[in-house]
C-alpha cells in the first residue's frame, strides 16, 4: 500500500491510498464554499474546512466506509462551527459579567451637595482639604507639598471644615 502525503493548512499528514486525496480534491473546495456562507468569514471557512478534512482523515478507514462521506465531512465541519460559537459565546459571558448595579440615588443628592459646598471653599481651603480629610496625609505632609507651615494648614483645614458645615447645616 502505498503512502503519500496531503498538505492540509501547513501540517503534513499521512494519506493512506489514494482515497482521501480524490475525496479532499472533490470537496474541500464545496465545503469552503458552503462555510463562507455560514461563517462570513473566509479565512474562518477555511479554517474550520480543514480541521473538518484533518478530521476526516484520522478517520478515514470508517469515513470511507459510509454511505456519505461528503454528508459526514459537512456534518463535522458545522458541529466545529457549531461548538466554536459556543467557546466563543462561554467567553464572552465571562468577560462581559452583568454586575448587578447598587441603588446610588441616596448618595447622588449627598454627593451634589458635597460638591456644591466644596465649590463655595476657596482654592486653598479645597486643597487643604483633600489632602488631609480625602488622601489621609497627616498636617506636616499636606505642609510640605502646599509649601506651608503646619500652623497655616491647620488653620486653613479648620476653616474649610467649619464652611463645609456651614454649607451642609451641620452642627457647628
């Protein structure tokens, strides 16, 4: 029994006979043809119409055998279509996770009010504010990248405190 090689894509596999390389010679070209209807794609029809014919050919001592080939190598090639779009659907799923949104709408108004009465500070007030109160430094810190003394920050951070309780109606 003689045996040739059949290049499928760019891996060589053994063909035994000449049987599967008349069949991949009369149909590799219809399959294409028939994926790139599925599919859209033509690089994905060609790609699915080869792992079909690879898979045909690790089978083709019982493939040959059918009553339809053509039918079995049509078959396989949808179900790789078939079970691609489910891997790719899986992932899709995974990535794209629907997270159950919280209820914000309380905070929305305090979050605008928060907003509103920090606008009304001065720049410097703001400053000293979110340096201490929001990024957690410590008074010398805050002095030190405003290029103040910590007296100055401490009094600029009791002043801002006292508008924003002022602005809020909070006890003073």
């Amino acid at each position: 029994m003689r045996q040739n090689i059949l290049r499928v894509g760019t891996a060589a596999a053994p063909v035994e006979g000449e049987g599967f390389e008349s069949f991949f010679e009369a149909e590799y070209q219809r399959l294409c043809q028939a994926l790139y209807l599925l599919t859209g794609d033509r690089f994905e029809a060609e790609e699915v119409a080869q792992e079909a014919m690879t898979r045909v050919l690790e089978r083709w001592d019982r493939v040959r055998a059918m009553d339809s080939p053509t039918g079995y190598v049509f078959r396989s090639a949808l179900n790789i279509h078939r079970n691609r779009l489910r891997r790719l659907a899986v992932r899709t799923r995974r990535v794209f996770v629907e997270v159950p949104a919280a209820d914000h709408g309380p905070f929305v108004d305090d979050r605008e009010d928060v907003r509103r009465a920090m606008a009304l500070l001065s720049a410097s007030q703001r400053e000293t504010l979110v340096l201490i109160d929001w990024l957690d430094l410590d008074t010398d810190e805050a002095a030190q990248v405003l290029r103040l003394t910590p007296n100055a920050v401490r009094v600029r951070l009791h002043r801002a405190r006292s508008a924003l309780r002022e602005s809020l109606g909070g006890p003073r």
